[in-house]
DNA sequence: GGACTTGT
DNA sequence: GGTTCGAC
DNA sequence: GTCGAACCGTACAAGTCC
C-alpha cells in the first residue's frame, strides 16, 4: 500500500513549493490530491494498473505520471530533484507550530537558517529579535514551539511505528540470508507509544542484513553502522536499531 | 486601526 | 496543477 | 476531440507586528 507515502510526498512538494513561493494553485493542487489519495480505501497500485489514476479526484496527467512512477520505480524524480532545491532540515522548521511557510523562508533568508539546530543556536545567541516580522513575543511562541515539538517527537504512537516498522521487515525478510527477524523493545511489547524501534535479525552473514538494513528506501541518515550493529533515522525521523546475531 | 501569518 | 466551459 | 482561458474552498479567529 504506497498510498501513504505518496500522499505524504505530494504534501512535502507542497510544503516546498510553498516555500519558494510557487504559484499557489498548483500547491493547493498537491495537497487536494494528497488529501484525496489519504482517503482512498483502494490501494493506489491498482489504480495504476487499470489506468485508473485519473479517476481519483484531483489527480490529473501530471500527478498521474507521477504517481505511476512512484509505483514504479518507488521514487519520483521531479520530488527529488525538488527536494535538493532545498537544504535538507529546512522542510523540518515546518513542523514547529507557529512556524509556517513564510516564516521559514524569511529564516533562511535573513539568517540562513536551515533546521531546527541552527534555529535554537539563534534563539540562544539572540539573534532571532531585530529580523523584520519577528520580535520577542515571536520568539518566546517559536521556544514554545520547539519544546512542544520534542516532548510530542520523542515518542509516536503504536500505529506510526508499526507502518515504519513493517517497511523494514519486508525489506530484510526478502533476503535469503535471514533465519529469523523479530522486534524487540517497545515495540514488541506493544507499549502505547514507543521512541525508537528495535530490530533483531537471525542470520549467518550477519554484514549482508546490516548493509541491506541501511540501504532501506527513506533512511535519511546512518548514525551507526557496525560489523552486528546498525541504527538510523527514516525519513519519518524514526530511529530505528537493527541488531544481527548468528 | 490595518496588514500579515498561522491554523482551523 | 486540475477542472470546467466555450469556441472551433 | 482538442485547444485555450478562466477559475480554483470559503471564511474566520487569533495573534503579532507595524
């Protein structure tokens, strides 16, 4: 079932093109296919099949080529090479409260900030105040926001965890170096919110599983990777560890 | 008071 | 970017 | 059928800045 990610990718082009301040038509274009592919209850691949696609409201030519690619070849290359447009972390600033598209472009611009590490550095040295459009009231709004963004990131719920996780397991689960595959942590206890998701692997090469685990469609970034050992963060910005015993 | 941004 | 609608 | 133009979800509250 792509139609999660997709529908999360067409509202991440229009968060970008609403930054560069795209035409605003075409943004509400990708965020009224995003909303109706969300509620599809038919899985996005047949409709691709049955050159279907078009039916889906909002979703015409453009967004129907796109979308077959994705199904395709689980990317889009107009949404890559859009992404790059942007620096990485930038698309993160969105996801404070209080802090919209226009916001985190004066940020950058002004400040040449590009993720919420550079924007809690300015705060720190003081150098939000004084930028035209935000003063201290702004920025006390903005410290609230991060904080709320932390408590609330630290830890997802069961359901968010389990669509991330089940990515990794029918990645490594095709390998055929794989005896067994479990999770572990909170996860497996199926605790209401977890932080991070434990993978354990059974397996007699244990470097195949690990350079496959970190080589799973939307890692973002490698924190550690090891002979056994492995950890990283999705795309989802979920960390997710994967251990490999013999 | 008016303009603008975010969020619903 | 999608859709509707009239002209051709 | 297809080409192009015009239009596209509306309305609003709240908060901040000027």
């Amino acid at each position: 079932m792509k139609n999660l990610e997709i529908s999360r990718i067409f509202r991440e082009i229009a968060d970008i093109l609403e930054i560069k301040g795209d035409n605003p038509f075409r943004i509400r274009a990708y965020q009224r296919a995003a909303q109706n592919i969300e509620g599809l209850t038919e899985d996005l691949e047949s409709y691709a099949e049955g050159e279907r696609l078009r039916e889906i409201p909002g979703v015409g030519e453009d967004l129907a080529n796109k979308i077959k690619e994705f199904v395709q070849t689980g990317d889009i290359k107009a949404y890559q090479k859009l992404k790059k447009s942007l620096p990485p972390g930038l698309l993160n600033l969105l996801d404070i409260p209080t802090i919209g598209p226009k916001t985190a472009k004066l940020l950058y611009d002004k400040l040449k900030i590009k993720s919420i590490a550079d924007l809690e550095r300015a705060i720190r040295s003081n150098k939000l105040k004084g930028i035209f459009g935000i003063k201290e009231k702004t920025v006390e709004n903005i410290i609230k926001g991060i904080e709320l963004l932390k408590r609330g990131k630290e830890r997802m719920i069961l359901a968010e965890a389990d669509s991330v996780a089940s990515k990794f397991l029918q990645a490594l689960g095709k390998l055929p170096q794989v005896k067994k595959i479990c999770f572990a942590g909170s996860l497996r206890r199926q605790k209401e919110t977890v932080r991070d998701i434990d993978i354990l692997v059974s397996s007699s090469q244990p470097q195949k599983v690990i350079e496959a685990f970190t080589r799973v469609r939307g890692v973002k970034q490698i924190l550690a990777k090891g002979p056994t050992k492995s950890s990283l963060r999705t795309d989802e910005d979920v960390q997710v560890d994967c251990r490999v015993v013999p």
